[in-house]
C-alpha cells in the first residue's frame, strides 16, 4: 500500500514538473522585445513594447500574430496594434521589430513592423502616425480592386515594404525586392494625400525564357504609361562576370523615376537621322529613327565596352502624333542607345 502511495505521488510530482515546464515554455516561446523613440521632438518620449500573442493567421503557412503597444511617458498615447509577421520576438534577439522613420515625409516619424528577415531581404508592415488624431492609424492594408471605403477592411491585404528606402526630395518610397541573383521588382510609391500609399512607378526584371531577360518600367498613377518594355539576351543583360549591363539599368530606372526635373536634355547632331539602339553595340537591332534636331532625356552616359553609347529615353507624343494603340497601351516612349558623337547639349 505504502510503495503504491508513494508510486502514486512521485506519478503526481513529475506531471507537476511537466506541466510546470510546458507553462513556461509556452511563456518564452511568446517573448517579448521593447524599443524606445519619438514620433516628433515636441512629443513625449514613446515605449514600443513587441509581443507574440501566440495567434496565428489561417493561411496555410500561418503567420504568427504579433502585437506591439505603444506607450507615450505622460500617458497622453496608450495604443495597441497587431499585424502578421513570420518572426518571433521569443526566438529573434538581434533584428528590431518595431523602428521609428518617418515614411509619409510629413515630419513625423511613422512604425516600420518587421515581417520576415532574411539573408537579403528584410520585410517590414507599417503604420503611419495621424497627425490630427494624435495616435497611429491601423496597420496599412490596401488592396485596390475594392472600393475607397473597404481598402482598409480586414479584407485587405497587409501591405509589406522590402528593404525600403526613402528618398525625401521626390517624395518617394522604395521597396525593392530581388528574388535571388538575376531577378527583382522594385517599386517606387507615393502617398495620395497623406495617408494613402500608391505605386509611382515599377520597374521589373524578369526570366522571359530561351535566355533571355526581360524588363519592363512603368509608370502608375493615374493610368499605365509603359516607359519601356524589352527582352535581351541574359549574356549580355548579366555577362561574363555577373554584371554586364545589369549595373546600368539599374541607374536608368532609378534616373527615370527620381531624375524629375534635373534630367539632362539632349538632342541629335552632326547627322541627318540616327538610330535607337536597343543594346550599347553597332549591330544591335533599331527601335526608331530619330531626325537631327529631335530631343532625348540622358539616363545614362558612358556606357557600353568603350564607354561611347549613351541610354535615353525618347519620347513619341513629344516629336510625333500618337497612333491610337500607343495611346491605348501606353506605350509613349522608347529608351535604347545612340552614339555619343551624335548628341550635344540642348541650351
């Protein structure tokens, strides 16, 4: 009786262990991480505190869950919000969840939310800081095919930034997102207003198949402007040792979509027509014939294996009447390459 009691008790003790040691674990597996900041000089200083509230999304790979709370020193904010991300501050010590940077270019600092972090992408959610109402609005959610008043329902999707990047002189917002080595989609946005995210311009680079890269950028605001839209091949899109041209048509659709008003003007000289090429080389093929006197937007000099082609962006409706599939499809400009003898300087 007694080796039964005592059997019974040790029985007890240890699922007394078990179940103290699960308690515990479920504890730390929901973490926490805590920041602090300004959402502007003249507020009062704001504790951002992460939690996993141990939820998951019903997707089929679930999200966790996580909430931050937010907390001004005299009580004047006490917040909270919740959004999905595949980290988790029980088990990601190093990588901050929560950062302040002011996205909107308002003057106040709005909530980048980390989402996933990788070996080279970092995603992050977001949630702009209301200047009127004093207090963050909810976690952004966009989705445009549904009217104005449900684009920020929880039909919505979580709109998610990679590796985003401001740049406060063009008021735009970079989210660049390269898949691997070869391929990428970066968007630049822009805020409607002040709180309303849109895509400004798009530049895409994609696999077009039997060895060929295509790209393609956009504009898109209030209707789709292709600036260009072309496919060549990958041993020179990427060359020998993984650059080739690929550097260079970065800046270009940088210049297109941040060079505004200083983009250099030139015009064709010294010859009665030139061709466009469409790669920096003399046997490449023509995508227009431009006449003397005719003007270019300069995106990248000195390009090319000697240095001598120049990139530009030639504009159709500038110099010509538009066919009516130019302006249904939006394609109103061409960018290739011309030689630089046969450009000077537009006074």
């Amino acid at each position: 009786m007694r080796k039964k009691f005592f059997f019974g008790m040790l029985l007890l003790l240890v699922l007394c262990i078990v179940a103290t040691a699960a308690a515990e674990d479920r504890t730390a597996a929901v973490g926490s991480s805590t920041y602090t900041g300004l959402v502007y000089s003249d507020l009062p200083e704001l504790t951002l505190t992460v939690t996993d509230t141990g939820e998951k999304t019903d997707a089929p790979i679930g999200r966790n869950i996580l909430q931050v709370k937010l907390e001004m020193r005299d009580g004047s904010l006490c917040q909270s919000l919740t959004w999905e991300s595949r980290e988790s501050p029980a088990f990601e010590r190093i990588v901050p969840f929560a950062r302040l940077t002011d996205l909107n270019f308002d003057g106040y600092n709005d909530l980048l939310l980390l989402v996933a972090q990788g070996a080279q992408n970092v995603y992050y959610a977001f949630s702009l800081w209301d200047v009127e109402e004093k207090h963050f609005r909810p976690v952004h959610r966009d989705c445009v095919w549904l009217r104005e008043e449900a684009r920020f329902s929880d039909e919505a999707v979580q709109i998610e930034l990679c590796n985003p990047e401001l740049f406060p002189e063009q008021q735009m917002l970079l989210s660049a997102d390269p898949d691997g080595f070869y391929y990428t989609r970066e968007i630049f946005y822009m805020f409607d207003g002040t709180y309303h995210l849109a895509p400004k311009y798009i530049w895409d680079v994609y696999p077009a198949g039997d060895g060929m890269i295509g790209e393609i950028m956009m504009e898109s605001m209030t209707q789709l402007r292709f600036l260009w839209d072309e496919q060549y091949p990958e041993e020179w899109y990427y060359g020998q040792d993984g650059m080739g041209a690929s550097g260079e048509r970065r800046k270009a659709a940088h210049q297109a979509a941040l060079g505004g008003s200083a983009q250099k003007r030139m015009r064709v000289a010294n010859v009665d027509w030139v061709n466009l090429r469409k790669q920096d080389r003399k046997d490449s093929p023509s995508l227009a014939k431009i006449n003397n006197g005719e003007n270019v937007t300069v995106l990248v000099d000195a390009c090319g294996s000697e240095n001598g082609w120049v990139r530009v962006l030639y504009s159709l409706d500038e110099h010509h009447t538009l066919t009516q599939d130019e302006y249904d499809t939006g394609r109103t400009t061409l960018t290739g390459y011309i030689w630089h003898s046969f450009l000077e300087p537009v006074q």
